[in-house]
C-alpha cells in the first residue's frame, strides 16, 4: 500500500525515534509498504518518521542513482555498488573520511534542494528486516543516503545543515510545502 509522505512542518519529522521490537504490529506489512511508497515516489530512502510513525526505521536502494552515473560520476565513485537495505534500530557507530559537497532532496520537501556537506564514510549497527544484528560500512552516495535517512530517525532534516542565509532564502518555499501549496507526483499529508 501507498502511504502519504508526511511533509515539512509536521512534528513528527522533529522527533527522536523510538527503538522498536520484532513484536512491533505488522512490522513485514509496514516495510513493505515503506518499499512500494519509496519507489512510487521515485525516492531512494524513506525513514518511518517520513510516513507518520516516530519509529527508527529507514529502508534505502540506491540503485536509481548509481544506474544513473554518467562517465565522470562513475570515475568519482568507481566502487559504488547499488545497496538495498533495511535499517531497524540503527546507530551511527562512525562518520569519517573527507567532506563533500552532493545537491540532495527530499520527499518530505519536495522541490527543494541543496548541496550539503557529508563525511564520505560511515559504520552503522542496526538490525536487519529479520532482526539479525548487522554492523556495515558504506562509503559514497550509499553513506550519504544512510546519513540522510538516519538523519530523520534524528528528529533532523537536510536543511538543518545550510547556512543561515540559504535557511532565509528558502523560506517562503518552506513555508508553502508546510500550507499545502505545493504540487507532487505522490502522496503527501501536511501539518494544517
């Protein structure tokens, strides 16, 4: 099932998420439901906080992007390999490498983006859809899509990371996906 993506202004999107259980209430249906809502919204992340539920869940395919990669993007990132993965109960263990700069999105702000600034590098412990525990390093665009969606289990958002002036720049626009006054190929619900 299609769930309606929760748009910026909703509080849901600024709470920490709470850790769940493999008893939490058709846990199979709701990831399924996360993979159908990611790919209708052409998305290549989607955190539970991000459908209405302040759980710490997250479920990435970075395969769009990586499928995706002209020449100069497959020479920067020559051992990118598409990731599919669900994240329950994750924790960042480390960020490292260099910083660089990448234009992201979000479903949750549509029409928005920017380039923010992200370590190259991350080591994550999380359980699995099966409630193995797993730690895992990813390195590149995978990373940065891991730290994005662990940013929403965060109670945080991409735009936390923009300098003062870009925040005021973009206001308005903020202010118009909080009303409801814009316009997406999916979903959404809005804090009115």
């Amino acid at each position: 099932m299609i769930l309606p993506i929760v748009a910026y202004g909703h509080p849901v999107l600024r709470k920490v998420a709470e850790d769940i259980t493999p008893e939490y209430p058709e846990l199979k249906k709701l990831i399924a439901d996360m993979w159908e809502t990611m790919y209708h919204s052409n998305g290549v992340g989607v955190a539970a906080p991000q459908i209405n539920k302040a759980i710490r869940l997250f479920v990435i395919d970075t395969e769009q992007i990586v499928e995706g990669f002209d020449e100069e993007d497959k020479r920067e990132y020559p051992n990118e390999k598409p990731t599919k993965q669900v994240f329950i109960n994750a924790r960042i263990v480390e960020e490292s490498g260099k910083s660089w700069a990448y234009n992201e999105g979000c479903l949750s702000i549509p029409k928005v983006r920017e380039d923010i600034s992200r370590l190259s590098h991350v080591r994550i412990r999380f359980m699995d859809e099966n409630f193995v525990e797993q730690e895992k390093e990813f390195d590149g665009i995978t990373a940065r899509v891991i730290q994005h969606e662990y940013d929403h289990i965060e109670g945080k958002l991409f735009i936390d990371y923009l300098p003062m002036l870009k925040k005021r720049l973009i206001k308005k626009k903020l202010e118009d996906i909080s009303a409801g006054k814009v316009r997406v190929d999916y979903k959404m619900t809005f804090n009115r």
